[in-house]
C-alpha cells in the first residue's frame, strides 16, 4: 500500500468529520470553510462512513434516540446536521457505569491545573441547604432518605429525603461526644422477620473514641414518635452485648481520626476497620471480640486517615461482598499513593494484600468524597495535607474501574473545590448526593449537591462509544488507495 500526502489528508479529514459529528456548531464553521475542497470519491467515502455509522448507532441503540437530516441523493454537508436534540432520556439500567469518562489521567499536577472548560450543561444541581454546616459528616442510606450523622464539632443529626427535598432533625449525639473523624455504619439484620422500617446504625471511633448505637425508625412516618417515647428509638444510645455490657470499639493505642470501616462476612458480621498508621481489624458483631488485626502493606509515612475503603460490589450491588470462593471477601483502599485490593479468607482468618494503580492526579490527597456504583469508584474533591501557602484543595472528579484496573479524571467538575464531604448513591442508583465539606477558604459548606449520573453516562457514550469501529473504516478506505 502506497499512502501519498492526498491519502493522508482525506483520512485526517474524515477522522475529524466524524468526530465533528458530536458538534452542531463545529459542523457548520467546518464545512463553510472546507466544502469546496472534497472531490467526488471523497464524498463518495463520506457517504459510505455516514450510513455505515446510522447502522451502526440504529443496532446498538433504540432508533428514537437519534434523529438524522439525512437525504438519500448526494449529500450537502451544511445540510448534514441533527435536527433534534440527540439524545431523550436514558434509562441507567441500559448502560454501564464503566464507560463514563472524558479522557484519561494525563493532566499535569493538581497544584497546575489551569482552569477547565466551563458547560451549559451539567451533571451538578445545588440542593436545599443544610440545616447547619457540616465537613467530616458520616452518611447512611435508608430507603429515600439520606441519615446524615454528625460531623467536626457538629452533634446534630438529619434525616434528608430524596423526594421530598425536606431535612428534619433526628437527635443529637450525647453532650460528652466530642466528634472529630468518627466513623458510622449501617448493621445488617439477617434474620427472617426483619422489620424493613427499622435499621440499627453504629457510630465510633474518632479523636476522643466513642462507641454508640440507634434503632432508627423513619423521622417521616407516624409511628417514630411512639416508637421513641418506649424503646430509645432514634437516639445515640451505649452499644451492648446480648448481656447489656457496654461494649467498646478500639483500645486506648487505636489511633481512630479518619477511621474507615465495611460490614462483611458470611453474614454480614464482621466490622472491618482500618485506621492510621497503617492497621487493619476485624470485629466480629456476633461476638463482640476482635478476631484479627494485621498490618497494612503501607509506609509509616504515608499513614491512612480520611481514606477511600469500600467492600467490591457483586452484581452491581456496593453493598454486598464479592464471594471469590465460599468464604472471601474482597475489598478496596485508597489513600494519597496508596492503593490496595484487600481479600480476607474467613474460613482461615487471615488477609492477602494486593497492590493497585494510583493515579498520578489523585496521589496528593485523602479527604475526598467517594462512592462505588457496580464496580466503578468515583472520588470528588480531597486535600493534600498542607497547612501552609501550598495547601490545595481539589474540585476534581476521579473515576477508578475495580475491573479494568484503571483510573481517568474526568472533564466536569465541583463548582468549589471541597475536602471532608461525603458523597453517598440513592435508593434508585441514579443521583450521588455530595453533603458538605469545606473549600479552599476554609469555610464549612452548608450545601447538598446532587450529581446526576444518567449526564455523564449519555456524555461519555457519545464521546467514547464509536472510536474503535470508525478507524476500521478509515484504515480500510486507506487501504484501498
């Protein structure tokens, strides 16, 4: 095959007319000034890419997706436009979160980052303000509503419905909780008659250690406040073992600020907690007695606090343990340079410990927002841990894919740059809701953001879907020249 320079600009040109497909305004300035230059055989390829690339689009997606000016005689390329918006409303169940993206992680350093490309259109709604301002919130789900749980200095407690858009107060932690960095999590209830009204939620850890547990029945329904007046519904209670012991969650040694834990294990039991410097536990809530405790593969100078750790989902489910056997259970860490793909053999009580790519964006901070939907994890915001006039505090979006192994910053990004907020799915699995936080002026955000995942899941298959099968095309036109 012989390529003249002739060759070589009709490929690059149809690679950039495909590429100009996603762009209305790019077409139009493109084709008044080039639509003199094509010849005939070069309109004849076009024409051939432009049906190849309808029947192509028309078999992966339903056609009323997409509507095309498209006339069957030798087409004008001004007239070669979308008539109609084009995309209408997707449904999330069709599409896999690990397609979303903008572009790979090949941006310079955080603390270089210019200023990104602003869009009329974008994946971020400002909620209803919070009731009072909250960074290192703890954040639970429970049906349509989002069970914030204190923060730094912040005892007060909301339930915020997803539908209604409402926040109303739950309780307060107890006067002597000093909370800074503690940790709360949901229980799971296994048994056959289980009350779906009623969940059990356990708060410890941070810089004063503290173990506490509620029964949380619906500060919406009518039965909450009966409920309260007789069982010490909905209030941060000691937590106690089958015998109404107090029972405590770490040792005077544990160093539990910014402490992580999941709930796993055969029957959802076990509380799997990680903390600084570089410590991993297992407490088992059947027992109430810690059963492990091993060393993470972490340098002393690079301790974990405020980190990512997140149980690796099953079937699209974050909330359930992957089983790689009948007994294992896998899990995910991240932290600044760190990260760890962690399995845990409960049949031999032990942990293996496998090292994952960092990217190269995301390596100065913690302190970030995160949350796993099927088996991507995204990351907003984060800090890189300096109290002095290099102090950055990132608006970036990361995305991690737990299969591929693979990181990619994406192109939108918080309005403000945040650190200690929480990010946490709804019920429905299609809006993250960003709680909190606290941006570059030190000032703690009293603002409830609402990311719409169905946004970037359109944005990224029309950016990224096509690529791969249009330059078998062109190489093929290429070819026969």
């Amino acid at each position: 095959m012989i390529i003249n320079n002739n060759n070589i600009s009709n490929i690059i040109f149809i690679r950039f007319v495909y590429h100009a497909y996603f762009c209305k305004q790019l077409i139009e300035i493109f084709c008044c000034n080039m639509i003199m230059i094509l010849n005939d055989s070069l309109w004849t390829v076009l024409d051939t890419i432009i049906k190849c690339f309808i029947v192509y689009v028309s078999k992966r997606f339903d056609n009323r997706f997409f509507l095309f000016n498209y006339a069957k005689q030798k087409i004008s390329m001004k007239k070669y436009i979308f008539g109609r918006p084009f995309f209408k409303k997707l449904n999330l169940k069709n599409f896999s979160i690990n397609n979303m993206g903008n572009r790979t992680t090949t941006q310079k350093h955080p603390e270089k980052q210019t200023k990104q490309s602003q869009h009329l259109i974008t994946p971020f709604q400002t909620l209803k303000e919070l009731p009072t301002p909250f960074k290192q919130a703890q954040c639970v789900l429970h049906k349509h509503e989002l069970l914030i749980c204190g923060g730094y200095q912040q005892t007060a407690c909301y339930s915020y419905h997803t539908i209604k858009n409402e926040y109303k107060l739950i309780c307060e932690y107890p006067s002597n909780i000093y909370l800074c960095g503690h940790c709360v999590v949901k229980l799971v209830n296994n048994s056959n008659n289980k009350d779906t009204n009623q969940i059990t939620l356990l708060s410890f850890g941070g810089l004063y250690k503290h173990t506490l547990m509620m029964k949380y029945v619906s500060v919406w329904s009518n039965i909450s406040n009966k409920l309260n007046k007789f069982n010490n519904y909905n209030k941060w209670v000691p937590f106690t073992d089958n015998h109404n012991h107090p029972i405590n969650i770490g040792t005077d040694e544990d160093d539990y600020i910014g402490v992580r834990a999941v709930i796993g294990g055969s029957n959802n039991h076990l509380l799997f907690i990680t903390y600084q410097l570089n410590n991993i536990n297992v407490f088992d809530l059947n027992t109430f007695q810690f059963i492990k405790h091993d060393t993470l593969p972490i340098s002393n100078y690079n301790p974990i606090w405020y980190h990512c750790f997140i149980p690796n989902p099953k079937n699209g489910q974050a909330q359930e343990m992957m089983k790689t056997n009948k007994q294992n259970y896998q899990m995910s860490l991240f932290c600044r340079n760190t990260g760890l793909s962690i399995e845990y053999d409960e049949d031999n009580n032990n942990f293996q410990f496998r090292k994952l790519l960092i990217c190269d964006d995301i390596v100065p901070f913690n302190c970030y927002a995160y949350v796993c939907i099927n088996n991507t994890i995204l990351f907003f915001g984060g800090w890189n841990r300096r109290f002095d006039a290099n102090t950055v505090i990132s608006k970036s979006v990361h995305k991690y894919s737990i299969q591929e192994n693979k990181w990619t910053t994406l192109q939108d990004t918080l309005s403000n740059p945040l650190r200690h907020c929480v990010a946490i799915l709804n019920e429905e699995g299609n809006y993250i809701h960003i709680i909190g936080g606290e941006d570059n002026k030190m000032e703690t955000s009293n603002k409830e953001i609402k990311f719409i995942i169905e946004y970037w899941i359109r944005a990224s298959e029309i950016k990224l879907g096509w690529i791969d099968d249009f330059d078998k095309i062109i190489i093929k036109y290429s070819r026969m020249n």
